[in-house]
C-alpha cells in the first residue's frame, strides 16, 4: 500500500513538472498566429482585455502565469496594439504592461462645422465625440494656439495624420497647430501677400472655393472672381455661404427668400469674408487661393449641362444670361 501511495505521489511531481515545462516552453514560443488588432479602451476592465486577447493568441495558461507575475490586472495600459505573428506571451504582457502602442492613421476630411469634425474623430481616437467638442470650443485652447473658439476651426487641414489612439483631445489640437505651422512655409506666406489676405481669410475664402467647385483646375479662376470682388468692395454673394448660414447643406436651389437669412455667414447681405471657414477646404482650394488667377472677372454661374464648371462673365448683363440659362435647366430637370 504504502508502494503505491508512493508511486501515485511520485506520478503526481512527474506530471506536475512536466505541465510546469510546458508552460515554461510556451513563455517563449510563438504565440501568434496572424496580425490582427486589439483595443483598449481607457476605461476597459482587464477581464474586458482578457476576453478582447484571448481568441487572439494560443498558450493561454501561459499568458496568464506571465501576466500574474507582471501584476497586468493593475498596470496595464489603454491603447492600440498590434499583435505580430511570432510574438510570444512575454512580448505581449510587457507591451500591454508599457503602453507599447502602434500608431493609428487619423485622416481628416472635408467636414464642414467643429460638431462634424468631433463626429468624425470620435470614430477614429479613443475619445467621445463630446469631449472632443468641448476642445474644439474652448476658449482657452483656442487662445493657447492663437485662434479664438470660431476661428479655430480654420486651423484644421484635410490629410491623413499618424496619432496614438489614446491621444487626449486638447494634445490633438496642440498636434495640429503644430502641422499648420508646417504647412505655412515662408513661400506659402509670401505668395499669400500677393492676395493681401490673411492666413485666416486664406482659409475662409480657399473653403468657398472649394464648396463651389470640385473641378481643381477651376479653382484659380473662381478665387480671382472672388478676389476682384473683395478688392472692389462688392459683397461676395456666394451661394455656399447661404447654405451654411442655413445649416442645410442639401439644398440644391438657392432662392431669393434664402439670401434674406440673417446671419454673419451670408454674403449676399454681408460684405467681406465671412467669420471662419464654411468648411475644411481641401489643400488644392487652399493653394487656387494662394495661386489666384488675375482677370477681370466678376461673376460665374453653373453651365446649364451641370458638368461642373463655370461660366464666367464681366458684366452683370452677361451673367444675368447665364443665370437665366441654368434656371432655365434646374426648371426643366424639376430641380426645386
């Protein structure tokens, strides 16, 4: 009797000891198949971490022995990970541990007002839409970057950005004043003296532009229509401004009733540039500003075959035909 109590307490270690070498083994053998992603969120628990992990990666006893040892309950950091192919259970615990995050890629799109612009980036960062909103407004980060809480909505530039997910919104707004800056090169700035325009009425103007037109190699030509008129002091009368105004970025008819809205946005009963952009111009509307066209024009007017591109007329006669002609379309096309 005493024999076999011995050998089952002997067969016991054995197994004991081989499952500790295994496990032992499985700390530095691949614990991963194939790349994939993983989230953590600042406010994720690290059952919520274990159950995102898991699927993710084999050698799990030795995942957890590991993480136990590093305390990762407690000290893991939220971020964005990415789980390479022959990482093993210690490179995951540390990099989960250290906050080891991958970059993520945040592109800014042509977006018209700071409430879409925080819809947009909540999809992208870690944080709420809300949050982000309430940078986006703040007087006090505004006057810290050199804009106030309305102009600094021009500061914001249409690419694709490399940011850690867990970026807080006031360091995004620092990250961008500081691209801003990259972009206005001395020979940005003194081409910009040649329209006697500021940085932000650069922004302001190149944002009509670019919501009149999509066609890039009309846009030089739109911005000098719009310049000539600045430089005449006639109101800009620019149809995508009464559509911001009225916060119905649908409207596909401007009518008279419509350039009667009272707002400072509505250049056809306010003269000059409107208070801030009417949207994120693209980088192409900034530089047809920078690169305006001299001519003598003074209006445009959609073609009637709504192919995108402009007539362009001297006179107010002239243009009066155009416009007629394209109303004359809209009608037919039953276009209200």
């Amino acid at each position: 009797m005493r024999k076999k109590t011995l050998f089952g307490l002997l067969s016991g270690v054995v197994v004991v000891a081989a499952a500790a070498v295994v496990v032992f083994a499985q700390f530095k053998g691949s614990a991963v198949g194939r790349e994939c992603e993983l989230y953590v969120g600042s406010r994720a628990t690290y059952e919520a971490l274990t159950d995102s992990l898991m699927p993710s990666i084999r050698h799990h006893a030795a995942f957890r022995a590991y993480a136990r040892r590093l305390d990762l309950a407690h000290t893991f950091k939220p971020g964005h990970y990415v789980l390479r192919p022959g990482m093993n259970v210690i490179g995951i615990v540390r990099m989960l541990k250290l906050g080891e995050q991958t970059p993520v890629r945040v592109t800014l799109q042509n977006v018209r007002t700071p409430a879409q612009l925080a819809r947009l980036l909540s999809r992208q960062i870690d944080a709420d839409s809300t949050s982000i909103m309430a940078a986006l407004t703040s007087k006090e980060l505004a006057a810290e970057v050199g804009f106030d809480s309305v102009t600094l909505f021009s500061m914001f530039l249409p690419d694709t950005y490399e940011f850690y997910w867990t970026v807080t919104p006031r360091d995004f707004v620092l990250r961008m004043k500081r691209e801003y800056d990259r972009f206005w090169t001395p020979e940005r700035d003194a081409r910009r003296q040649r329209s006697g325009l500021s940085r932000l009425e650069v922004m302001t103007l190149a944002s009509i532009v670019y919501e009149e037109t999509r066609q890039t190699d009309e846009m030089p030509r739109i911005a000098g229509v719009y310049i000539n008129r600045l430089r005449r002091g006639m109101p800009l009368q620019a149809d995508p401004t009464v559509k911001y105004a009225l916060q119905d970025f649908g409207l596909r008819r401007i009518l008279y009733r419509h350039l009667k809205y009272p707002s400072p946005y509505n250049t056809y009963i306010n003269r000059g540039l409107p208070p801030s952009p009417i949207c994120m111009p693209g980088k192409s509307a900034i530089e047809a500003v920078l690169n305006f066209e001299r001519h003598d024009y003074l209006f445009f007017c959609a073609r009637p075959t709504f192919d995108g591109y402009h007539n362009f007329a001297r006179t107010l006669a002239e243009h009066n035909r155009n416009a007629r002609a394209y109303s004359a379309e809209l009608n037919r096309r039953k276009i209200k």
